[in-house]
C-alpha cells in the first residue's frame, strides 16, 4: 500500500451501507448542464471550503470527453503528489463507473481487499472523485486530494450541494 493511504477494515454490511449512499449522492448530486462556467463554479466553492476542513488540498475538474483540464487549484501547501492522487482517484472512478471509493467497497464486498491498492498511485480507489453527470452521462470528473478519512469526498459533496442547491445522504463510517 502507498504510503499515506490509510485502508479501513469494512464490514461486508458498512461496505454495501456505503454503496447505497454513494449511488444516492450520484442520483441527487446531478447537473442540468456542465461546462466551463459550471466547472468554475464547482471548483472555486470546493477550493473555498478547503479551509473548513483545516489543511489544503488539491482540486481538479477533467472533461471526460476529451480529457481536458477545465479547473485546478492547488493549496500552498500541497503540490504535484496531490494532483497525481488526484489523477489516480479520477482513474479509479472512471474504470469502476462510480465515486472514488467505489472499487474499494466492492472488493469489501467480496471479501478480498487485499490488491485493491496494488495500483497506487495510478488507480486510487479512495475517496475524493466524483463523477460530474448532465443526466446519465458522465461528462466530468473532480477529483480533491489532501484530506485522509473520507473528508475529501466530504468536500466534494459538499461543494456539489452548493452549486446545484440540494441536499444529498451523507455516509459516516470508515471510508478511505
């Protein structure tokens, strides 16, 4: 495991609770349309919450149809090892189909967590991406990197209530 990732221990219960949660938060937490000036928006509020959660982070928004970087911010005190996990949480997401933690939950589920994080820093399955949906399509991803305990995704969720002005399900438990 890569150093500074910490794993929880989930129970086969806590990891489908988990699950159901995130697949609410990607339910309500949906754009009616997503570009340059919605990927503004998201980042400038995530990036203003960072200090509510003590230290700094990394925040990045990728268009998933071309790759393309529409925001970054960088608190002074993180840099590119932020934004390579951020990488690698955007890479997990994307190939599980769902949040950040969502490869993790599944291997909980299995029972078998044991090389769920042999692909560090290339693939995170960690909280902190999140995909950015017009409807059911994915069309963009954040990514935040810096917190540990699942606050990461905390402040995406966060963010994401504010600019689309909703409330979405929170989950508590022990969550990379």
């Amino acid at each position: 495991m890569a150093e500074g990732i910490a794993a929880p221990q989930l129970t086969v219960r806590e990891a489908r609770e988990a699950m159901e949660v995130l697949l609410e938060q990607e339910r309500v937490l949906v754009f009616e349309r997503f570009g340059a000036s919605e990927a503004l928006e998201l980042g400038c509020i995530a990036a203003s919450l960072a200090p509510t959660f003590g230290e700094g982070v990394s925040v990045t928004i990728t268009r998933e149809s071309d790759g393309v970087r529409m925001f970054q911010w960088v608190a002074d005190d993180k840099g590119d090892r932020n934004l390579l996990f951020a990488d690698g949480k955007r890479t997990s997401a994307l190939k599980a189909g769902h949040a950040g933690p969502w490869a993790q939950l599944e291997a909980a589920v299995a029972g078998d967590t044991s090389h769920v994080w042999d692909r560090v820093p290339d693939e995170v399955p960690a909280c902190g991406a999140f995909p950015l949906r017009v409807g059911r399509e994915w069309v963009a991803t954040i990514a935040v990197s810096g917190y540990m305990e699942g606050l990461d995704h905390e402040l995406i969720v966060r963010a994401l209530e504010q600019a689309l002005d909703v409330k979405a399900p929170r989950w508590t438990g022990p969550v990379a």
